[in-house]
C-alpha cells in the first residue's frame, strides 16, 4: 500500500514524509484508537524505507512496489525489516505479552549491517503488550540506537509504558476517521443507504477495516446484542443481567467491544444533556436509539455522566492486568440499573 492510498491520517503521514525527506528518522512511536490504521501506516513507513527505487508523487515519498525489496516486504522474507508481536501457542491464541527473549533475539540481530538496503526497521505492536522486562530491554536499544535502525512502536495505551521509554521516542498521534468521513465512504464503496452506513459504522466502532468486513445484517445482530448492556429489560432482571454480563466478559476482546459501545453510548447521553435546541438523530452514534438516550440524559447530571466514563476507562485499563472482567462489567450495570431505574 502507498501512503496515497490511506485513508485519513494526514497529519501522522506529513509528519513522516519530513522524516524521510530529511533522512532523520528518530524512534517513532504510533498511539491511538485500535483499528483506526496506525500498524497500516507503520507498514508503509517501512516498505518506503526499505524500497530501492521509491517514488515521487505529489511530493510524498512512496514505495515502488515492483522492486525487490518491495517484493520481499510484501511477502513478509525481507532480511532488513522485523515485526515483534506475542508469539503464538500450537493452537494459534498469542501469548499476553512480549517476551525479553524476542527482544533480546531482536537486539542480537542489530549489530549487524542491513543486508539489502541502507536501514533496517522493526516494528513492535502492540507496545502495550511489553511488560517491565521486556519495556527495560527495549529501552537499551532506545537509548542508543544504531544510525541505520529505525524502530517503530505501535499501540494503544502509552500509560502502561515506563517514562524512561516514552521519551526516548517521537510520538506520532493517529486519531479516529470521523463517523461521517466513513458513512461517506460507505455509502460510495458499498452502495449502503445513509442509515444503513451509520448503523455499520457505529456497530464497527468507527474503524474502518472493520467497516468494511462487517456487513449490514451482522451489524443489526450486533446492535441488539451489544444494546442488551443498556436495555431496561436487561438491567431490571438480574438473571438477564447476569447472562448479559457472561456473553459479553466472556473475553478481552468481547469485553473491549462492550466497554467502547458503553463509552459512545455515554457520549450521546452528553450530547443530549448539552444541547437545547431540537435533537437530531445524526448528531448521534446510536441515533435510532435516541428516545432512550434523552431517558438517560433526564436521569443523571453530567458530572455523573463523566464519573461512569471514568469507571469504564479505568477497566480498560486494567483489562492488561488480568482483571476479573465478570465481576467488574456486572458491578458497572448494576451501578447503572440503580441510577437509571432506581
């Protein structure tokens, strides 16, 4: 993929396009939103350092495509370029964290001289999944870098890394693509009608790979199940409370989707307590459930609204730690039942 070819971004990609021309190239770390195309960028980032014959267009920087090394990128054989992730186990599932053995593998391999080109790049993602062992062995490489590596750290949560690592890297922010952005694009790419795209959209989290795989019925699956967090029906029953809770704890990922759909639910109850001219639906994430959010945004202050807000991200966060996802999702909707439906 050529930098051309991303969606959104600008910023992020001007910045590194400088970083080329210059032939500067610090250790760059990527942090944003999961899904939003940070990794796609770092990808490009290094296919266009690697590329042997890189291009010009539009005054950016890009990579051939067609050359060897582009080749190689593609095909994931290129001798100069590493991607450090947690390892998988026999039966596919990755490991929680990043191992000081891949970085200490990794750190071996530095020492010596690109083989095809003039750099070699490495790319770690998630940066979240280092853990102090692994953080501390990286940070002996970010301190004092070879003059032809350049490394690449791609995540979320730049709380979870020591001080001493952040500031030996240049961080480049990467933000969301604009829910209207993707329903524009939606409704081009796939012909969806306006509500079909904000449904998909909204069901995909605004991030725009996951747009484009999810396809309407499944994302009208998706809206019942997740709204099954929010419904009066489900808070005032506790064993649909309680089957709610397991069907969405059941895993880190399942528990992510249900605490970002909790947060932009949040969020339109916040638009609708600031806002005193006539509601419109596309001001919201979940517009077709705008009776009920102005129910909510009658029943708390915003202040309350900010502290449930808080909560949520706070098990967020924890979640790297092995939280006990039940017992927290199920004490956060009970919290919510006695506010709402006390």
């Amino acid at each position: 993929m050529r930098f051309s070819e991303i969606m959104g971004h600008q910023s992020a990609i001007e910045r590194l396009q400088k970083a080329i021309g210059s032939g500067n190239i610090p250790s760059m770390l990527f942090a944003g939103e999961p899904g939003i195309g940070k990794l796609t960028v770092a990808f490009t980032f290094a296919q266009t350092l690697l590329c042997l014959d890189r291009l010009a267009t539009d005054g950016w920087a890009e990579p051939c495509g067609v050359c060897l090394a582009c080749k190689k990128f593609v095909h994931k054989n290129h001798h100069d370029f590493r991607l450090i992730e947690p390892l998988e186990d026999d039966k596919g599932k990755k490991a929680h964290f990043i191992k000081i053995e891949q970085i200490r593998k990794m750190q071996e391999g530095l020492i010596f001289a690109p083989m095809e080109g003039q750099k070699k790049v490495v790319i770690v993602h998630p940066f979240d999944r280092l853990n102090m062992e692994s953080a501390n062995g990286l940070l002996k490489t970010l301190e004092e870098p070879p003059g032809d590596v350049v490394l690449i750290l791609v995540g979320e949560n730049t709380t979870m890394l020591p001080g001493t690592l952040l500031s030996r890297c240049v961080k480049i922010p990467f933000h969301p693509l604009s829910f209207s952005q993707i329903e524009t694009f939606l409704t081009a790419k796939k012909q969806y009608s306006v509500q079909e795209a904000r449904l998909v959209t909204a069901m995909a989290g605004g991030r725009l790979a996951s747009c484009l795989r999810m396809d309407v019925e499944t994302a009208k699956k998706r809206e019942e199940q997740m709204h099954a967090l929010v419904a009066e029906d489900t808070l005032l029953h506790y064993d649909r409370l309680f089957e709610t809770v397991n069907a969405h704890a059941r895993d880190e990922e399942a528990m992510e989707a249900a605490l970002h759909y909790l947060l932009a639910w949040f969020r339109d109850v916040l638009v609708a307590q600031a806002t005193t001219s006539p509601l419109d639906a596309s001001w919201f994430v979940y517009g077709w459930r705008l009776s009920e959010i102005k129910t909510w945004a009658g029943r708390m202050d915003a202040q309350e609204v900010g502290a449930f807000m808080a909560q949520m991200q706070a098990i967020q966060q924890a979640q790297v730690r092995n939280i006990n996802r039940v017992l927290s999702l199920e004490t956060l909707l009970m919290k919510l039942r006695d506010k709402i439906f006390p």
